[in-house]
C-alpha cells in the first residue's frame, strides 16, 4: 500500500498528539460516552505535556463525526495548537489512547488500511416475475472503494432504473459503464448482490474481464445504511485476503530472493537501506510493537540501530524512538510502498524485508552480510492490532498501475436508454472546520 496520504503528518516537525478513540454511535447516549473517553485522553495528554491550545484544537473536533452512524472509531493528529489529520475508522480502537511524542503515533491509522483491497459492489433490486416480458422496474446501485477503509469513505456511486421489458438490452450497456468505473477504481473484485435472476442477467452481459473478478454474494441487500454497499457480505469476501498488487510485490520479492537480486532481509539490513533511501517496498509479517527501539535524527533516513552509529553519520543529539513510528516516517519520506504479508504465505528473517530501487557493493541483503547484523536476531516485531477502514479526510490512496513485473520496479516510487437515470453519489465531504 501506498502511504502518501500521510505526508500532512511530516510536513512539520513534532511534537505531535496522537489520539485515536471509539466515537460509536450504537449506544445511548453516544455524546455522553464519547465525552467521558475525551476526558481521560485529554488528562492524559496533559500529563505528558500537551499545552492548552494543542487540547483545545482537539477537543474541536473529537466526535465531531455524528454523520456517520453505526460502530466507528475516530483518529485525530495535531501539533503546535494545530489540526494536521483526522477522520473516522470504522471499528473503533482496541484501546482508547493519546500519545504525545516528537513522532506521530501513525502506524495503527495505516494497519487500519491493510489489506486495502480495491473493489466495486453492485445491487441489483427486483420483485417481479424472472422474465421480462413483464411490468416493473430494475434498481442497480454500484459504487467503488477500498476494502476495508471504504466501509465509511465510500466511493463513487452509481444509480440506475431500468424497465423490466428493457433489462437485458440496457444491462449491455450498463456492463459498460460498469467497466470503465471498476478500470478507474483498479477493482481486485466485482462483489455482486440482489436479486437472481436480474443479476444473472447484468453479469452475463458484462465484458470478460469484469465477468472473471465477479464474485457472489447472498443476505440483505439494503442500499441506504449510510456505510459501504454490501458492507457484511464484503467482510467475508476480503477477510484473510490480500489486494493483487501487494501480492504481486510479494511474488516479485520471493523471485528476487531465490536469485539473490535487490532486496533485503533482517531489522539490520533494512534499517541500512532506508538510510539510503534505496527502498522501494518494505513487507512486514506483523507491525513492530511498541517495545522495538531505534535511533533517528531529524530527517526521515536518518534512523540506526544505535546511537552510535546514527552519531557516526553526523546526526547530533540522536533520539531513541518507536520502531513503528521511526519506520512509517522513513517510507513515507522516502515515498516507499508498505506490505503486510501473513507468515503462512512468506515467513521473514526477523519478520521484516524489503524490495530496494537499486543496490551496489555496500548494499547488506542477507541476514548475515556485512557488520550490521544483530547478533541475536533483535527485539521481535511483535503484533499489532488488525486494521480497520481508512480516515475520512484522507486522500484515496490511487493506483496509477501496479508493478506488473519486475521492470517496473523502479518506478515504484512514483505517485502514481429504456434506462431512467437518477444520478450519482460523490463521496460523502467533511464538515467544514
């Protein structure tokens, strides 16, 4: 996944407050709870710091998501009386937590993302008889987003009303339109739900290469929740599931390893890349815990092992830092992609690797190559809790083009009628603050 819908966070330096918290709305009395919950993170905030003006550009906008319903959580970033980031996550924290510290607290926001899988959902609503030689009208509603993130920060929308008599001629059409939207979301999948038979209509009539990402689901299919289409059955689709261009890096990753082309492996050798900024993408098999420590200077490539080593580079009064913290800031400085890849599909020296842009002769790629190693494989990266959906006020994350094959690699770093139309659905703004 691409972190460059983080790059607010490093636009000035720290001191940073750090907040995430649940703002669910599936209890009574919701403002009550949420203010409760403030009113512990604030004491805390100011017990480690926080002046009053950074609190009360908090305290602006904590709960200030009452439009979105259901369960959800909210993370909000500031620094020197500030607002810097913020928006919702739709499963609330685990834990309820406010930090203050030189680096933002980013990582749980970015795990709340993985695995970030594009992909379109289509509802196709009918209650007539399975034929069109028949009265009526047939309802689809398609919309694009990005799984799991997209379960409150739903994509375009589309909605369409079709007669009965004309479904099977103007489905070819509506296959078309389909297709061009679900090319501009790079949708892994097609997630189609609703009735049978004008389903199976709709997806005979697609073209073929939307036909193969189509997949089917069952259950309820309402369209006016205010969350994603297909929000339950998209769950059970996505769990356990990774998007195709991390799986495509990963396979790139495993082809470079068996021929010992760029990449690294092990905390030691992949700490040494990013201070050269040679990194590409990094794949973790967990994120570090908040135990793991490392050095870091003021830039983003300015991170060690020890502070001795971050001295010997010239960098004055080193700070001892958050692995994760240390690590999010490198790649999105350095504009590096992040993969969170299971064990079971590639199990990592020390849990960490990475692809690297270019490597030369004091480029350590093996556990044991050169002086960097640490001699008892280091602290382990220990786990973190399992991601959520994307903030609201966060830019999508496009995709101009996976890396489809290894060639590609070293741009990686690169940003990258018989129908009654009723219009369509942008997604939804942020209040004005």
């Amino acid at each position: 996944m691409r972190l460059s819908f983080l790059e607010p966070l490093y636009a000035e330096p720290g001191p940073f407050a750090s907040v995430y918290l649940d703002t669910s709305r599936d209890v009574e009395h919701p403002e009550r709870a949420i203010a409760l919950r403030w009113r512990r993170l604030r004491e805390s905030l100011s017990r480690q710091g926080s002046d009053r003006a950074l609190l009360n550009v908090l305290e602006e906008v904590v709960g200030a998501d009452t439009e979105v319903p259901g369960v959800h959580g909210q993370a909000i970033f500031a620094a020197h009386g500030t607002l810097v980031l913020d928006g919702e996550l739709p499963r609330p924290p685990e834990h309820d937590s406010a930090r203050y510290s030189t680096l933002p607290d980013a990582m749980p926001l970015v795990t709340q993302h993985v695995p970030e899988i594009p992909y379109m959902a289509v509802v196709v609503h009918y209650g007539g008889l399975p034929t069109a030689e028949t009265h009526g009208w047939v309802t689809l509603e398609a919309e694009t987003g990005t799984w799991p993130a997209s379960t409150v920060t739903a994509g375009e929308r589309l909605h369409r009303r079709v007669a009965v008599a004309t479904w099977h001629r103007t489905s070819l059409r509506l296959g078309h339109r389909l297709d061009e939207q679900a090319r501009r979301a790079h949708a892994d999948a097609v997630v189609v739900g609703g009735d049978e038979w004008a389903c199976n209509v709709l997806i005979r009539r697609l073209p073929h290469t939307l036909r193969d990402k189509v997949v089917r689901v069952g259950g309820r299919t309402p369209t006016d929740t205010g969350r994603a289409l297909l929000e339950p059955q998209l769950d059970g689709v996505f769990r356990g599931r990774m998007a195709a261009h991390d799986r495509e890096l990963v396979d790139i990753f495993i082809g470079r390893r068996a021929l010992d082309g760029p990449m690294t492996e092990g905390l030691a050798a992949t700490v040494a890349a990013l201070q050269r900024g040679q990194v590409a993408a990094l794949l973790l098999n967990r994120p570090p815990g908040s135990s793991l420590r490392l050095w870091a200077g003021s830039r983003p490539t300015q991170l060690a092992l020890t502070e001795a080593e971050l001295m010997s580079f010239g960098v004055r009064a080193p700070r001892e830092e958050r692995a994760d913290e240390a690590l999010v800031r490198a790649l999105v400085g350095t504009r590096a992609e992040l993969v969170v890849v299971p064990e079971s599909e590639l199990r990592l020296y020390e849990g960490v690797g990475a692809l690297l842009r270019y490597t030369d002769p004091g480029t350590p790629s093996r556990p044991d190559a050169g002086t960097l190693c640490l001699p008892d494989h280091g602290p382990p990266l220990v786990p973190g809790r399992p991601g959520s959906r994307r903030a609201r006020n966060v830019p999508t994350l496009g995709r101009n083009g996976s890396a489809a094959g290894e060639r590609r690699m070293g741009h990686m770093d690169r940003d990258r009628s018989g129908a009654e139309e009723t219009g369509s659905r942008s997604p939804r703004p942020r209040p004005g603050r």
